[in-house]
C-alpha cells in the first residue's frame, strides 16, 4: 500500500486565505487591523527564522506584527515589563513569546504574565489548564497541536474511539495534541524517553503523532498498516548533494512508513505551515474577542 499525503502545504494556504478574506472584510467593517507583537530574546537562529516566518504571514493576512528583540542577557523582570507593556497595547491583540528562552529565564512565569485574552500560543497555565479538564474550553488552542488536528480532520478518520499515539510529552506539542485527541474522544498513549518496547506500543496505533525530535526514528516495521501518520519532527540530516549541505527529515522515516500507513505527511510540507495558519486564526479570533 502506498500512503495518500496530507498536504499541509495546500491546507495551510486555504486557511490564510480564509483569514486575509475575513481580515479584509474586519478592516472593512472599521475596524482597526488585528496585531500581533513577537518577541523575540536572545539570538537562537533557529528562533529568528520561525519569528521572521510568522510576521511575514502576518503580513500577506493584512495583520500587522510588531516585532521586540530583546539580547539574550535581559532579565526576568525586563522580559515580563515588554509583555505587560504589550498587554496594555490596544493596537496588541496577540502576544508571542518565541520558546524557548535562554537559560535562565522562567518560561512560566512570562507565559503567565500574557494576558490571556492575547495568548494566542496557548501557552498561559490557564488556557492550558483548561485544555487538560472537561467541560472547560481554552481561549485558544496551541497552534502546532491545532494544525496537527486539522490535519487530521483532513482526512475524514473518525477519532471518536481510535487508538492514538503521541511520541513526545513537551509543553509545544506532544502534551497539548494529546489532550486535544482525548477531546475528540480517542484512546491515548503518550510515549517518551523512558517507554518501554516503544515499537509494540506504536503498532497498535490508529494515530500516530510523531513529535520526538529524532530522525526518522520510527519505522516501517512499527506502524499499523492503514494509520493514520502526523509527522510533527523537523530534523536536518547531513547531506553533502544538498547545496545547504543538509536535509530536512521527520521522526518517521517517510519512505518506509508511506508503504505501511493510509496516510502520512511529508516534511517539509506537513505540519509545519499549519503552525503559522493556526497562528494567524487564533490572531484573528483574539482581534474579534476585543470589540
Ligand atoms: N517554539 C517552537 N514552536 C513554538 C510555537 O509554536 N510558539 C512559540 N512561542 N515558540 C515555539
């Protein structure tokens, strides 16, 4: 069997044109454009590039970024003073702080300190919390782990009483997507580090979500034939034919799992533009939860 390919690429561009369609139209209305501020401490690339990525989707959807670099030894209390600066900025409908932080700097207690009205990460204990309980719904869902489900809304597989796994328990992507699959009622296992016979857990997966940070670490031989395959991992592997002299892999090994699997994403071109799509809806949503 050959898997069919989520596009998230062609997903993620149906969604900003939605968006660029309903900002206009809010602008339109008289309104004032949504805005997003980035902030940005320290120097990690890998970081800047994301941060760059998501104000020029800012851009292209007509809302405006307001971007604050902070050097990588600002304090604690200068970090949380911006994002109160930005909490009390009416032209500020959306706060994002790039994770990680350097060393040393309490990630919690900055998120904390978003207004949760313009936390549109995810990322505020509270909107967390509220995605972990029943009955409760979170102002806004973390923007991978949203993507990740579109995805799988995508294509049509009932969730309801599936057999899902999620390799990774971080605070980005592997807890939040988690919680989002056991409120779309499926039956979820969360692997890690310390997971014992990790192959014969991910074998008796209907969903895998792949969010590890290894390189096509999962393999053919552990999927189930006909699952469905989220490949969250952006992974570069050295490659001398490549100009960069890298490649970008996932943590599933595409070529083996796309034998196995009724559907997979590719990376580059699955999850990844979801991230920045889900971004700018939940920038949307927070400029019409203002009015
Ligand atoms: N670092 C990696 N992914 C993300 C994300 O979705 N949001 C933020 N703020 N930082 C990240």
């Amino acid at each position: 069997m050959t898997a069919q390919l989520i596009d998230g690429v062609k997903t993620a561009e149906r969604i900003r044109s939605n968006i660029k369609d309903e900002v206009a139209e809010w602008i339109a209305g008289g309104n004032p454009a949504p805005g997003l501020a980035t902030v940005l401490v320290g120097e990690n690339p890998a970081s800047q590039v994301y941060v760059r990525s998501k104000q020029k989707a800012c851009g292209e959807a007509g809302i405006e970024s307001y971007g604050f670099n902070l050097p990588g030894t600002a304090t604690q209390e200068e970090v949380e003073a911006l994002v109160r600066q930005l909490n009390a900025d009416p032209k500020v409908n959306g706060i994002l702080v790039q994770l990680p932080l350097p060393a040393g700097l309490d990630e919690e207690k900055v998120l904390r300190e978003i207004k949760i009205e313009k936390d549109v990460d995810g990322f505020h204990p509270l909107n967390i919390g509220r995605l972990a309980q029943k009955g409760r719904e979170p102002l806004f869902i973390p923007c991978t782990p949203y993507g990740c489900m579109v995805l799988l809304e995508e294509t049509g597989i009932k969730l309801s009483g599936a057999k899902a796994v999620v390799l990774g328990r971080s605070n980005i992507v592997g807890m939040p997507v988690a919680l989002l699959l056991v409120r779309a009622d499926a039956t979820v296992t969360i692997c890690h580090s310390r997971t014992k016979d990790l192959p014969a857990v991910v074998c008796e997966a209907d969903v895998l979500v792949a969010a590890i940070g290894k390189a096509e670490m999962v393999r053919g031989d552990w999927v189930k034939p006909g699952a469905v395959v989220i490949d969250v991992g952006i992974n570069r592997v050295e490659d001398a034919s490549k100009t960069k002299g890298y490649r970008l892999v996932g943590d599933v090994a595409f070529d083996e799992v796309k034998e196995v699997a009724a559907f997979i994403t590719p990376v580059p071109g699955g999850v990844g533009p979801m991230t920045i799509a889900m971004l700018l809806q939940n920038t949307l949503r927070a400029a019409k939860m203002s009015k």
